[in-house]
C-alpha cells in the first residue's frame, strides 16, 4: 500500500469541494417562503434514506410536522460491512444510535408500520396504533430472504459452519475469519449472485477479489480456487464495468460462470447446487434451456435474495407487471413519486428503479424527494430529476478500488473525472477506507451533502 501523494491530495481537496457545492440547499428565503406549510409528512423507515431526508426537509420546512418511523435504535453503516469483511473495520467502526442522527424537531415513532391504507392516508404501527399522514415517504430498505435457498437460512449464515454473507452484519465478522481461513489453508471458495436486484450488487465481488488478494500476500495463491457463480447474465449491470471486472478475473486467474443461480446447498456434502440457464432459438422462438449443477465448496459466500415489505402489496404500493411485479415501490423513476398516489414518494434501496440500490443513490435522491415534496405540497408538479446514479467504490486489492459510478445511460458517470472512471488506484481506496463514513455519518445524515 502506498500513501496518497501531494498532488492526489490537492485534486482530492478540489474534488470534495466542487462535490459538497453541487448539493447545495434552498437559500434562505425559499426557506422563508416555506415557512406556512404545516403539512403532517411520515417517513417510514430511519435508515440512510430516512434519516437524510429527514434532515433536509426539517430545515426546509420549518413548520411542517414531520415524523419518522422505526423501532429499530442502532443505524449500521451498511458500506462498512464490506471492510469488516476484509479485516479493515471492526464491528464498532459501522454501529451508531439513531439518537444521534434524527434531527431534533423531527417526532421519532419507535414502532414499526405493519399496514398501510393510501386511499385514507393512514398507516398502522406494530402496537395497532393508527395514524394519519398528508404526504408520505417510504424508506424501509430490503429484507433478505436467505431461505429461497432450499436448505439455506439465516441460522446457517451466523452460525457456526463454513458459509457466510457479508449482508449481515455478524457474518461479515465470520466473513473475515473464513478468509483468513482460506488464505492460511487453501481450498475453494465460491461467491453467489442473485439474478434478482441486489443492493451494492458489487459487494460480494469485493469479498472475492479481496480473498484473491489475501491469499496471494499469504504465498498460497497457488492452493486457492476463486470462483463466482452469479445468476445473472452479465458481471457488471453497466457494460463498461463488465469489461473491467472480467479484465481483472482473467489476470487473477478468478474463475466467473454466468446465469448460475444458486438455488440449494447441500451442507452435509459442502455442495452448492445451481441452476444453469441457457438461452438457444428454436423456430424464431426465444428459449431456455436449464440444468442443474453442483459444485462442492470449503467456503461459500452468499448474497441473499432481497424483496420489499410484503405490506406493499398488499396496499397496491408495488411494480405491477414485469420481474419484479409485486416487489418493489412503483415509483416515477426520476420524480420518485408513486405512480398511484401522488401524496407518496419513496427513497432508497426500496424503489422499483432499475438501478441506484445504494447509499450513493440515496445521496443523489433525497434532495430530489425533498424538492418534489415542496412542490407536490404546494400544488405544482414535481420539477426535480434523479439521474439514475449509482456508484460503488469497487475495491479490488488491498490498497486498489476503482470508483464505480453510472447512471440511466449505464456509461461512468465520475462525480470526480480527475481520478480515472474505470481506474484501479490508491486515492480511490483511501477515499473509501478513510473518507466515505464520514462523508455519511456527518454530512448525509444531516442533510448537508
Ligand atoms: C454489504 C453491503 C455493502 C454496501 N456497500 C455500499 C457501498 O460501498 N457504497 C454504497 O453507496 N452503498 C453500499 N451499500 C448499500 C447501502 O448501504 C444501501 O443502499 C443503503 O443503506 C440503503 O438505504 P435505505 O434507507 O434504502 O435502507 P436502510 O438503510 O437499510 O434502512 C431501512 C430502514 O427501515 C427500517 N424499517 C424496515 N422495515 C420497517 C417498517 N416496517 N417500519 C418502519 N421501519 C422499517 C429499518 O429498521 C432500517 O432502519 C452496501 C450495502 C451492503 C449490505
């Protein structure tokens, strides 16, 4: 590893200005001009999405009763998981008290909602309690269905046993155990994909190419199997990102099968079992083809299923039509506003957009959401964007990460073009390892970047 030097410093500095200016808030007398909107505004979910929007739109409406929802206390840095995975955080590095971040003169409601009813703007907490609303915001994030899994669940995730999945918390510590494990011992490691939307779809591929490392600085490269199985047809959603990712696994010898969706484990036999799609044409028709596959393991890292609250649904909230029908939050993909009720927007990774399922996104979306709201309530149509960015810092070595970021279009989209798009460098390591959970904890949290 080397140390940032002078010059990446300095355009470091520049960068990080020019990027906190570029999320600049209404002046003060747009925030005069709001002072007579007293709407009562629940946000449902204080996660990243929750809470920076919370903050936002506290100090633009001042007199707005805005509360928010949620019984859990503790907010995980989720981005940090991945570096407790690879031994760079510990488990206090990424646990903070939601009580430090909810913005005074926003109403916590410690309870969760178990039911919505949007034709009467009301909702109804764990305790039965219900509770009306004039506009509200969805924010509850995924929930992890490890158990689609035939033989799988979220025991065998934390438990005491040879599989792990950097999603959950617990595990991430395993995670990096099992490494080290590998790295010491050899053996072979596989990495599952979902085909279905993931969020920071690039973090089981961080746990891989970091185990690759691992192993190399240990001299045992030579006794360890890397190999990605991922349910979907390409490695990387935006194409550019595909070619660098499959660049890099052919130089480090990572093995990588497509349209392997891993469907059973076999923990008596260390067998993962995955369903091999194959798509041929037969008479101008579109076909598939499909045959099981098993491979045995001595470590395999899981990314779960994840889905929306089924209490969406239920309320006529979700996409309607398509492979996510029944799913996410049917919203308006730039407006974020629901598409069947306008006093409804979402945030997040529970948005039924084609990409953006990360902390990145939400930077991009909660001005959005909170300008659209303003608006809505004021009787206008929504006037913002959200583009569609979506960015993972991709790390790929101990010392090397390359910062993914695109939009709709799927080409880069760098917040920081002085860095290089598809780069593997030192800067973009220290970026993520020193700069990102403060960048978060302190600026998104308040709704100041
Ligand atoms: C391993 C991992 C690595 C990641 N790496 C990166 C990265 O490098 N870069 C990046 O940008 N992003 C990354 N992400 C993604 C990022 O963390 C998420 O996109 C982001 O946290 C999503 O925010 P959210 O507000 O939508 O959901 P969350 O932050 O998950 O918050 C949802 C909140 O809703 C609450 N809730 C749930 N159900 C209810 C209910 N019924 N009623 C009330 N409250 C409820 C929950 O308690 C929670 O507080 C990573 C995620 C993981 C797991």
């Amino acid at each position: 590893m080397s140390n940032l030097n002078r010059r990446d410093a300095l355009k470091l500095f520049a960068a990080t200005t020019v990027s906190i200016a570029a999320t600049s808030q209404l002046s003060a007398k747009d925030i005069e001009n709001n002072k007579d909107i007293k709407s009562k505004i629940l946000i449902v979910g204080a996660g990243l999405g929750g809470i920076s929007l919370a903050a936002r739109l506290r100090s633009e409406l001042p007199n707005a009763s805005i509360s928010i929802a949620d019984k859990d206390e503790t907010f995980y840095y989720q981005p940090g998981f991945t570096l407790i995975a690879t031994g760079i955080y510990t488990s206090g590095d990424v646990a903070f008290n939601k009580a430090d971040y909810i913005p005074d003169g926003v109403q916590w409601i410690k309870h969760n909602v178990i039911s919505l009813s949007p034709t009467t703007n009301s909702v109804t907490f764990e305790n039965n309690e219900n509770y009306t609303y004039d506009y509200l915001v969805l924010a509850t994030g995924v929930e992890y269905d490890f158990e689609a899994i035939d033989g799988l669940s979220l025991d065998d995730i934390v438990g005491d046993t040879n599989i792990s999945s950097v999603y959950v918390m617990s595990s991430a510590v395993k995670t990096n155990d099992l490494m080290q494990k590998l790295a010491d011992n050899g053996g072979k490691a596989l990495f599952c994909e979902q085909k279905t939307a993931m969020k920071c779809s690039g973090a089981n591929k961080k746990i891989m190419m970091l185990s690759e490392d691992r192993a190399r600085l240990a001299n045992n490269r030579d006794k360890v199997s890397i190999n990605l199985y991922s349910g979907t047809s390409t490695t990387f959603s935006a194409p550019v990102y595909a070619k660098v990712m499959e660049q890099i696994f052919e130089q480090r010898d990572i093995n990588y099968n497509l349209n392997h969706q891993i469907v059973a484990v076999d923990k008596a036999r260390n067998t993962a079992i995955f369903e091999h799609s194959m798509k041929y044409k037969e008479d101008g028709q579109n076909k598939v083809a499909t045959e099981q596959v098993e491979v045995k393991y001595d470590w395999l890292h899981v990314v779960p299923k994840q889905k929306a609250s089924a209490m969406y649904k239920e309320a006529g909230l979700s996409v309607e039509t398509g492979d996510t029908a029944g799913n996410w939050i049917s919203v308006t993909k730039e407006t974020l506003q629901s598409n069947k009720f306008k006093n409804i927007f979402a945030i997040g990774d529970i948005c039924g957009v084609p990409m953006g399922k990360t902390g990145a996104s939400i930077r991009k979306m909660y001005p959005v959401v909170a300008r659209n709201l303003i608006d809505i309530i004021k009787g206008l149509e929504p006037s913002a964007k959200y583009d569609g960015y979506t960015a993972c810092p991709l790390i790929t070595k101990y010392g090397k990460a390359i910062m993914v970021e695109f939009n709709w279009s799927g080409k880069p989209a760098p917040a920081m073009p002085c860095f290089g798009a598809t780069r593997e460098s030192y800067i973009n390591w220290f970026i993520k390892t020193k700069m990102f959970r403060s960048m978060i904890m302190q600026g998104m949290l308040r709704g100041l970047v």
